[in-house]
C-alpha cells in the first residue's frame, strides 16, 4: 500500500481533456482550462485512492474482522494508520477539488476548447448514472467542440 500523507506526492497537472492535447501555446494558457485540468487529474486521484481505500478496508475486514473490532482494537493495528492516512489525503483532494470548483464558474469562457473543458468537468460531476439524457446532452456539446475545436 502507499504511504498516505496529509499532501498530495504528485504534480496533479495532467489532464483528461482531449480537446487539449494539442491546443494551447504556455503563454496563452487560458485559466479555465487550467483549472479543468487540476480538477480532473484531483478527480483521477480522488478515485483512485478512493478504490484503494475500498480495497484495503476488504482486506481488513477479512483479515481482522474489522466490522467485529472497537475503535480501541483497531487503533491498536498498524493497518488502522494507513486507512486513517487514506482517509486524510481523500479529505485533502476534496478540499482541494472544492476549491477549484468553485473557481470554474466566475468568468467567460474564452475559447471554444475552455466550453468542453468546462462541460467535461459537469459531465464528470453528473456521473453516467444520473440524468441519462442531460449526461447524453453533455457528453454530445462536448464531442461536437472538440470536432469544431479540431477542425478550425
């Protein structure tokens, strides 16, 4: 398992924009899709060590009867202390991703590729589950900005 801190070990700067790969020169950056970007890869991250969490608290379950255990008991495992760290750096990324998000919303839009960011990101937030024909909607805007993005 990873050793969990309070802080994040990686850059967080990648993207999952496709409408990105290719766009922007560094000194006309647009802040949205920057912000898009951060979001998305604290989004990545959320998810993984979210899925690791899940699958270390199975583990200890199994091993230890964890369910079975008092707070007591299980303060006295080492285990207890990486799920606790687990749990701290989720608690981070959330700050962290919520303070992004709220950034998104406050200005225009200043290209078409900055629009499909911006929709990506809500995409991602609706999740495929939840309102299948605004999810659908969403998914459409944001394939035909990348399709006009690509072509201009």
């Amino acid at each position: 398992m990873a050793d969990y801190q309070l802080t994040t070990r990686r850059a967080l700067l990648g993207g999952s924009i496709p409408v990105l790969a290719g766009g922007l020169s560094p000194g006309l950056a647009d802040p949205t899709i920057d912000a898009c970007r951060k979001w998305l890869a604290l989004e990545a991250e959320r998810n993984r060590v979210e899925t690791e969490w899940q699958r270390y608290g199975i583990l200890l379950s199994q091993k230890f009867r964890w369910h079975e255990l008092t707070d007591a008991e299980r303060d006295r495992l080492p285990e207890t202390h990486i799920l606790d760290g687990m749990t701290a750096h989720l608690e981070v990324l959330d700050l962290r991703s919520d303070a992004l998000l709220r950034l998104l919303p406050t200005g225009p839009a200043a290209s078409t590729a900055a629009v499909a960011a911006n929709l990506t990101v809500a995409k991602t937030l609706l999740g495929s589950g939840a309102e299948p024909d605004v999810h659908g909607l969403i998914t459409r805007a944001v394939r035909d900005l990348e399709a006009l993005n690509f072509s201009a």
